[in-house]
C-alpha cells in the first residue's frame, strides 16, 4: 500500500472579486505548503490577481485538471492571523459580501497590491536618562561621543541612519545595547494623574473588574459627562499593564484628535491611529504595528474593526448607539457588531459606552446579554441642563428663529457665555419657490426640491448632487418674486449675524468643513472666553467641547417625530439627548430649547418628562408590538436601474427566487423611500424573519442566485443584513 500525499496540494483562495465564493488553485511541486492568511499571486480572468490563502487542502471538489497553479506566494508568514481570517470571513458570510472583497478590504490600501511589507519605521531614537549622564560625565568619546551629541540635539529618525558616518552607525547599535540610546517610543511619557473616581465610577469599575476573564460585553450607560471616558482609561491602564492591546472605536474622525490627545496624556503611551483621514504608508504602518503587537492604543473610526490584535486585551466602542458604525456600501457590516464577535473569538472584554444606547443594545442588557452599568449623574455634580419646548405655533418666527429663542440667545451672551443653534439641513433654504403661482424649484431627475445655496448663488440636489444656476425670475409665471421657504443653516448664519453683529460666529455642516483643514481651524476660530455662537447640523451634535456654552437650541424637532421610517423616533431621542449634553459642560448651568410645532407629541412629552430611557423603554414596547427589530431581524435588497421596468423586473424576479419558507414575511417589491436618484430608478425588496437563523438560512443560497438573475447584469443591487436606513 502507497503512502497517501500527505501534504496539501489544494489553496482554496478569496479573490476581490464581487462573487460570494472562494476558489482552488494548485500549489505547483516547488512551492512549499502556506499557511492560511498568506497573500498570493493567481491567475484570473486574462489577468491575474492578489489573493488571500484561507485553506489548504488535499484535493478539491473539482477535477484537477480544471484547476490553475498558484503563481506566487507572496509572503513568508500569514499577513492574517488565524482569529482575524475567521472573523473576516465570518463577516461575509453574515453580512452577505464576497470573501475576497472583505478579506482585502481588510487589509490597508497600501498592502492590497501584493507589495512587500513596509519596513516598520523604527521610530526615533533619542538620548535615555543614561546617555545623558554619559554624555555629561564626558567618559565617552569618537564616533559615540559625535553620535550622542547629535541625539543631544535632536532626535534622530530611523530612517537617517543609513547617512551617518559608518562609525557612528556602529556606534549606534553599541549604545543601544548599553541602554544609552532608546527608541523615542518606547520612552513612555509619565501618565498623566487620574481624578479620584466618584463613588458611581468607582461601583462601575470594580464590577469590571469583578467579571470573569475573558468575552464580556458591558454596557456603560451614563450621561454625557458622568465620566465614562475615565472608566474606560481605568481599564485601559490596567490592560496595559498586562502588557495587552486595547482597540478603541469612536464613530468620527472629527473626535480622533481630542480623544488621542486624552488617551495619550493619560496613559503615557503613544497612540495608534486608524482612520480614513490618514495617508496609506500611515495607515499601513499602524496596522503593521497592531499586527506586531507593538501598537498598545489603538484609536480609530469603523475601520479599525479590522485591525489585527495578537494580543488584544479589551475593544471599547464610544458612542455604540452612532448609526456611523454601519458602513453603508460594499460589504454593509456594523462595526460593532463584528467588535462583538471579534471579541468572543480573542476572548477579551468589550466596553459600550453611551448617554444613549441604541435600542438594541438596552434590550440586550436587559436579556442579561449584556451586563448594564448606569452613570446617572454628572461626574462634576453639575446639574443636567434644563430642557424647554417652544411651541411655534404661538410664536412668529422668521428666518426659523422665534422671539423667545433670540432673547435666550442675546441673554446668554449678555451673560458672557456661549451657544449653539442646531439645524439638520445645510444650505439657505430647502426650497425656492414662486410667491406669485406657488412654483418651486425641483431636481428635474430626482423630483424633489433644490436646496438655495444663497451665498454659492446656486441650487443643488442634496439627493444626487446636481447643481443649477438660481433663475433670475420665476419660470413658470414671470414674476421676479421668488422666496426662500424653510431654513437651513446658511440662513440660520446670516439672520443670527445680522441680529447679533458682534458675536463671533461660527458656522459647522459639510460645506464649510469640506476640507481637512478646515475642519481642524474651527476648534481654534471661536475664542474660549467670552460670548460666542456656533451654528450647524448633526455635526455639532458630537465632540466640540466649549466650556461656556450654557445654551443649545434646536430649531425644528419636527420632521424626526413624522417619519416613515420606524427608527426616526429613537434617532431624534438620541439626537436631542446628545445636543442637549453639550450645553453647561462647565461652571455654569445648561438649557435647551426645542422649537415645534407639536409640543403635545408624545415622543416630546415623555422625553421631557421621563428622560431617554423612559422614552427608549415605550419605543422598544411599540417595536415589540409591531414585530419590528430587535424583535424581528430584517435584510433588504435594494437596486437602481436606468429603467423603472429594469427594476422592476429584477426585484420581481429576486422575489420569485426566494424559497417559499413560511418563517419569512416579504415585503414588495416597492419604491424605494426616495424613488428617484439622479437618472436612476431605485426599488426595494424587505425579508423579515422573527429568527435570525431562518432568515439567514433562507438569504445565503438567495443571494448567490441573485448573481445568476439575467434580470441583474443591467443595473446595480445590494443586500443589506440589519440595515438602519429603509
Ligand atoms: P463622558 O465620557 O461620560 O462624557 P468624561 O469622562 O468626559 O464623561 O467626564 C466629563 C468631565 O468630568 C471631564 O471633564 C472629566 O475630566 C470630568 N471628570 C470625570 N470623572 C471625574 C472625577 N471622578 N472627578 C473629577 N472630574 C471628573
Ligand atoms: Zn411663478
Ligand atoms: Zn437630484
């Protein structure tokens, strides 16, 4: 009897390509057996490709001769590590993407095109405490004495040490030895001192402490400035003093610099970061150094999910409820969600943290999933800032502002003190219409209103982007009086600096922050003392710290508390909760003012009342009622075509794939909620399942017919699993 070949000849590879499944190759005689993680050179197509090695096996379910031979190895140890291929892969599978596609776009940019990796740069290398002494005692001299003049003087990067002088090259390494040169990094900075914990902190912390080793999910449930970041750096410390790796996820890049700057200072260890805002060798050397394991903080936005963590020791996820965590193309995964189960595969603790946690995450805490840790007060004792409705139906308004709001304004800067007016709408005006005949401005693709860009002197579609000169007059009728109807927050600015002329003034939403630059100018724009006004959209909802600011002002609740859309209420909960928690950070005393036109809604009433989790505790008794998520679990298929009838034809067809499984309700084919996007038509099919399982079960073999429909090559479809926008 023959030996069998022991050694696997099979790679079963994932490709980036938009297909759900993985392909074998042969691994030709010479080449010796990789190991799962591995990136690879294969033919593909007329081409070839970079892939990802995710098994290795001794035959495949094809014939061998059907199959191609690998054509490189491209690393000599796995770029992945085993809990990092698994997770990945367990994404695709969950979120219903190609393998490939996710396990590349894993990777950073600059490690996806099959290079060598990148030389970690070794940092910089300074003078220790030692050298100093050295230096001073004057017992060195030559190339050591020159090299720890130069150090003396300047840090030096890894990089020049290819140019100094071959002696003090040497010299280098000989002085490192010595402990007389260290590298800048490894320097650690003393950490800052911690504020004694108060006793709700300090409860919360040794609960922490109290779970045993290994998953756990917490969920860190207080008020904006009860203190949950020094929870978080209390367990950071701890990790890092086990010598393990914390992952830290925020939802935007606007509030990496502050938290950096915090983490840094209070942990005394440099900060890894992770996000888009970052160039791709910097990107790539974060994630290397994650991988090597000599990044200890990792900072980062969604991404960062993917950063490998050989020896993770916690993920902390701010902000758990921002919808910023779904990622809303390509493989629609939620950031926290794919934490949680990288958390469960490395066997280490996860923190959520937020003044308000999203539905799904109370109602796993109070299934006893999730253990649920309050922060019920401030952490300075200052108290929670005062919330008002005012009713715009008793007020004239203009420009969106009512008279009560203006003399809160003008009486908080008489104080010396600082504001905010919120508004979710960018732009003049959402609409310019005819005053004579009632014509307003339309996208002629999208059929909706044109925004008034007053100052830009055009109109633009915030749907599909186009953009048209304002007309001079009314192209309906003639008449020159065409008005602004509605008011965003580029009216907003200019009716505010027309009444209060000498308050600095600050305006925040995607056109004045297009640029980098400009977004990292305007913390510094506004002074910190004395009366100033910031005016935005949701982007003030987050970060912006301003110590004096005691007045915040939302202008309309109104379209939040009428929306289709079944998660409209606990978004504007959350919204009101957040902005509301940025006034009176300081010495003195917050209030908020909601203007609507519906003072006796519900929604409003309980949330003055009772608060968020009141209010959160009856919004989860209506989802429960009407078996909507968390109760129910939905996917979507949503498609654009150039032709209503294209649409229509793939959705019915996609419909009629679908195995007729009693536990899956379907909802549609139907329009989407925006029907129309630039020249495209847009449809939507809902699957809902009152099980995870079935549903899942049901939506795989699904979507790998949907890649087979003829229906499908003409237009552009998606599948998204838990989906947060309808
Ligand atoms: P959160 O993350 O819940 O919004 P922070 O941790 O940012 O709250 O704390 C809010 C403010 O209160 C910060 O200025 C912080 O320095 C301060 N603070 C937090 N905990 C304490 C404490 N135990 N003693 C004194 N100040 C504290
Ligand atoms: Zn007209
Ligand atoms: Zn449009």
């Amino acid at each position: 009897m023959t030996q069998p070949d022991a050694s696997p000849r099979v790679l079963r590879v994932a490709l980036p390509v938009p297909l759900r499944r993985l392909f074998d190759y042969t691994l030709p005689e010479s080449f010796r057996t990789p190991m799962p993680g591995l990136r690879v050179r294969v033919p593909f197509g007329h081409g070839t490709r970079i892939g990802v090695v995710v098994a290795c096996m001794a035959c495949s379910d094809l014939p061998a001769a059907q199959l191609k031979p690998v054509n490189a190895l491209l690393d000599d140890v796995p770029l992945l590590d085993a809990e990092l291929l698994a997770s990945v892969l367990w994404a695709a599978e969950y979120w219903l993407g190609s393998p490939g596609e996710a396990l590349l776009n894993a990777l950073p940019v600059a490690l996806r095109d099959g290079r060598a990796l990148p030389q970690l740069r070794a940092q910089t290398w300074m003078l220790s405490d030692a050298g100093r002494i050295a230096l001073q005692t004057s017992r060195t001299r030559g190339a050591s004495l020159a090299l720890l003049q130069r150090l003396a003087a300047a840090e030096l990067p890894a990089q020049c040490v290819r140019t100094l002088p071959a002696a003090e090259r040497a010299a280098l390494a000989r002085l490192r030895r010595a402990g007389h040169i260290i590298a800048a990094a490894d320097s650690a900075a003393t950490p800052g001192t911690a504020p004694a914990l108060n006793p709700a902190q300090a409860e919360a912390l040794a609960q922490l402490r109290a779970q045993p080793p290994g998953f756990s999910v917490t969920l860190l449930d207080g008020v904006t400035g009860s203190g949950k970041t020094e929870v978080y750096l209390a367990r950071i410390a701890e990790v890092l003093a086990q010598g393990r790796q914390t992952l830290v996820l925020v939802p935007e890049i606007g509030l990496i610099a502050q938290t950096a700057q915090r983490l840094q200072q209070r942990l005394g260890v440099g900060i890894d970061l992770l996000h888009s805002g970052l160039s791709d060798g910097l990107r790539a050397e974060a994630w290397l150094r994650a991988r090597s394991g000599a990044a200890r903080v990792l900072l980062g936005t969604r991404s960062a999910v993917f950063a490998p963590l050989p020896r993770a020791g916690l993920i902390v996820i701010d902000e758990e409820h921002d919808a910023s965590y779904k990622q809303q193309d390509g493989l629609r995964y939620h950031a926290r969600d794919l934490a949680l189960k990288r958390a469960q595969a490395l066997g280490i603790p996860v923190l959520l943290g937020s003044a308000t946690p999203a539905l799904e995450s109370l109602h796993n805490a109070a299934r006893g999933r999730y253990a649920h840790l309050r922060l019920a007060a401030r952490a300075n004792a200052r108290p929670a800032p005062h919330v008002e409705l005012i009713d715009l139906r008793r007020q004239r308004s203009e420009h969106g502002l009512s008279a009560p709001l203006l003399d809160a304004l003008g009486a908080t800067f008489a104080r010396g003190e600082q504001a905010m007016v919120f508004r979710n709408r960018r732009g003049y005006a959402p609409v310019l219409s005819c005053a004579q005949c009632g014509w307003h401005a339309d996208c002629p693709q999208c059929a909706r209103p044109l925004t008034w860009h007053r100052a830009a002197q055009r109109l633009e579609c915030h749907l599909c982007g186009r953009l048209q000169p304002v007309p001079p007059c009314c192209p309906s009728c003639g008449s020159s009086a065409l008005q602004a109807q509605g008011h965003g927050t580029e009216r907003l600015e200019a009716a505010l600096a027309e009444r209060f002329p000498d308050i600095p003034l600050l305006r925040v939403d995607r056109e004045t922050t297009r640029t980098r630059a400009a977004q990292a100018a305007l913390d510094t724009r506004l002074p910190e003392h004395g009366p100033a006004l910031l005016v935005g959209t949701q982007m003030l909802a987050k970060g912006h710290d301003l110590p004096r600011l005691t007045l915040v002002a939302v202008t309309s609740v109104d379209e939040g508390l009428y929306s289709i859309d079944f998660r409209a209420p606990e978004r504007l909960a959350q919204l009101i909760v957040q902005v509301a928690g940025r006034a009176g950070r300081g010495t003195q005393p917050g209030r908020v003012l909601l203007q609507t036109r519906h003072p006796d809604h519900p929604l409003l009433l309980q949330l003055l009342s009772g608060g968020y989790h009141a209010l959160a505790a009856s919004l989860l008794d209506e989802r429960r009622a009407a078996r909507l998520p968390p109760f129910a679990y939905h996917a979507l298929l949503r498609a654009e075509a150039a032709h209503e009838a294209a649409l229509f034809a793939f959705l019915d067809a996609a419909r009629t794939a679908l195995p007729s499984e009693a536990a899956i309700e379907i909802i549609g084919p139907m329009p989407a909620p925006l029907p129309r996007r630039g020249p495209r038509w847009c449809g939507q099919l809902l699957l809902a399942g009152a099980q995870r399982g079935a549903l899942h079960r049901a939506l795989k073999p699904w979507a790998l017919v949907l890649e087979t429909l003829p229906q499908a090559r003409a237009l552009r479809w998606s599948l998204d699993v838990d989906p947060l926008e309808m």
